[in-house]
C-alpha cells in the first residue's frame, strides 16, 4: 500500500514536470514569434515607433525594399508610430549588390548558402522573389528537381526553421501553380503549412495596380496567426504614354530588313503592329510586336529576343517605333526616376536586371494589407 502510493505520487510528480516543460517550451515558441518587433525613439508624437524589420532575400534591384520605404514615407506624412526596417538582404548577382547598395545604403550578402543563419538578425517579415527560371515558362520547368535554383526554397525554410518569423511574402512565376501538374507548388505548400503558417495565394497582374506593365506575377503570403486576404483590385489602367520621354528619339531603323504590318480585325491586346521580316516572311514574335502607347505594355522579360528584346516595341508616331528607355522601364515597376545604378559599367544591363524585377506598386499595396 506505501508503494502503490509512493509510485503514484512520482507518477504525479513526473506529469507535473512534464506539463511544466511542455507549457515553457510552449511560451519560448510563442515569445520568439513576434518578439522581434522593438521600440525605438523617433520623431513621431508620441516619441516612440514601432518598428517592424524585415530581411530581402535574392533582393535584385529592391522592389521590397522601395514598396517599404515609400510606405514609411507615407507614415510620416501622416504622422503614424511604425516604420519598417531591413535588417538584411541577400543577391548572388555582384552587380544588384552594388546597386542595392547605391540606393538603400545597405550591402547585400552573396550567396544565400553561405549565409550563417544563426547570425541572421531577427526579423518579423521575410521577403524573397526567389529564382523563377525552374518555375518559367520560358525556363526549362523542372521546378524543384533543379538543384541550383528550385532548392533555394528549401534555403527559404532553413532560415524560417530557425528564425520564425511570424510572415513570409514570397513571389514568383504564375507558372509554379501548374508546373509538374500542381505537385511542386503542392509541396512548398504543404511544407509551409507544417511549419504552422496560414498560406494565402494569388496570381496578380500589376496592370491593375497603377503600372503601365502588364506583369503576371504568383504572390504568397504566409501568416502565423491569421490568413491573409487579398482584396479585389482592380484599379483603371495607366497607359504607357504616361511614362514615356519624349525627348527620346533613339527609333530603330527597321526598313532595310521589315516590314511594318498592321494587326487587322477586332484587337484583343495592345499590339498595333508587327515586324514581317522581308527575306522570310515570317515575323510577329514577342521582339517584333508593336505596342501602343495609349495602352498597357507588356511583360518587361530578362531574355527575349528579336528588335524589341525585352522592353517590346512602341508606336510613338507616324512610322517612328522603338524599345523603352532604362528611366522608361524602371517607371514601368514604379521605381523613382531618382533611382541611382552609377555603379553598373555596362547600363544595358539594367534591362536585364528590370527583366527579373517585381513591380514596386503591387508589393507597396500588398504590403499595406498586412
């Protein structure tokens, strides 16, 4: 009888000690998600502001970054106690680093692997256009099976194990819904969702959201306490007109190899023209289509081919047609025209570096959403 009574008062001793671990282990997780949000003194009136950091991952030219810091602009005209800050960014491309840096005053890491995430500062949002060519339509679609580039997702998930932020703005390829039948988007799902997220996705096309470009994009968004909802935008559109430098008369002199043939019937898109060339008789492809001005554009691509290679052509007037201007393109993502890239020997290469960019707009509304 002293047995049994002793056995069942260690038995009773052992259940405490493991409620007790179980509720502390329970307040860590929930006292490390969150808690990365810190006071500061600034100017606002009430003399502190909340400030919410986030880090850039695979950042290129920093759309986040520009969606962020045009929204803490907005607060402070409005006098409104938050602001966000990068604590940290990330590009493997030499180039955007420096870049980046020119214009956000913050050097971004190299390659994400050799990022020691322990080190990695806390945060409260991560943000990552991860690499879309395993995802594109214009890639070679082996999404996750392709180790250089479909696996830096689960470089996305290390840190995220490790630092649990309580929200995840991904962006990528609309084609990653589809690719391998669904199961590769089916899985980074899922991945999210044991990780406890609420995962909320949507393909949106910035041309509804005050940009002259008609850019398809997968945004997701992953929150740990709540799904987030993305409104119904659908905003008139800005025309490309509005964005063009008229002072720029850099035409391209296609007669000697095309001809300038007219989209006849009912137009269903922007396309005015198209490119025939003489010798073959063939043309009409993504670099030999003429867009009008008095419409959207379209997708702004890192590697397309052809007299309008990655910007499209525009019908300006009376004959006259020609790509778009770096300052042109770069208001094409709703960057400023203040946006520096000095730092870049070889300027053409900002088109490219455009090709792979989000546009600001969209992520500033997204953002505000939150």
């Amino acid at each position: 009888m002293i047995k049994s009574t002793v056995n069942d008062a260690l038995d009773d001793i052992k259940n405490e000690i493991i409620r007790i671990s179980k509720q502390e282990g329970q307040q860590e997780q929930e006292g490390k998600i969150g808690s990365y949000q810190k006071e500061e003194t600034t100017g606002s009136s009430t003399g502190k502001s909340k400030v919410v950091r986030y880090i850039d991952l695979f950042c290129g030219l920093g759309a986040f970054h520009a969606a962020f810091n045009r929204i803490n602009e907005s607060y402070a005209d409005k006098d409104v106690d938050k602001k966000y800050e990068c604590v940290l960014a990330c590009d493997i491309d030499e180039g955007v680093r420096n870049i980046y840096q020119e214009n956000y005053g913050i050097k971004p890491e190299g390659d994400i692997n050799k990022i020691c995430i322990e080190e990695v500062p806390d945060f409260d949002i991560l943000c990552a256009g991860f690499p879309c060519q395993s995802f594109s339509i214009a890639g070679k679609k082996q999404g996750l099976l392709d180790d250089s580039r479909g696996s830096m997702f689960f470089k996305i998930l290390d840190i995220v194990d490790e630092k649990c932020p309580p929200t995840i703005f991904l962006e990528n390829v609309k084609n990653l819904l589809t690719i391998d039948n669904g199961k590769t988007f089916a899985i980074m799902k899922s991945e999210l969702e044991k990780r406890d997220y609420h995962v909320s996705y949507k393909v949106i096309d910035s041309r509804f959201y005050n940009s002259p470009q008609s850019r398809q994009r997968l945004y997701i968004i992953c929150n740990k306490y709540n799904s987030y909802k993305f409104q119904m935008v659908v905003n008139p559109i800005v025309p490309v007109a509005s964005i063009i430098e008229y002072t720029t008369n850099d035409y391209l002199d296609y007669e000697e190899k095309y001809t300038l043939e007219k989209c006849e019937g009912k137009r269903t898109s922007s396309i005015l023209y198209k490119l025939i060339n003489k010798e073959s008789g063939k043309g009409g492809r993504q670099g030999e289509r003429v867009y009008d001005i008095h419409s959207f554009g379209p997708t702004i691509c890192a590697s397309s081919g052809g007299p309008g290679a990655k910007t499209g052509l525009y019908y300006l007037e009376e004959g006259k047609i020609r790509t778009l201007s770096i300052v042109e393109t770069l208001r094409m993502f709703g960057f400023e025209d203040s946006f520096k890239y000095e730092s870049l020997k070889n300027k053409n290469k900002m088109l490219y570096y455009l090709g792979n960019s989000i546009v600001v707009n969209v992520i500033e509304q997204l953002i505000r959403d939150l």
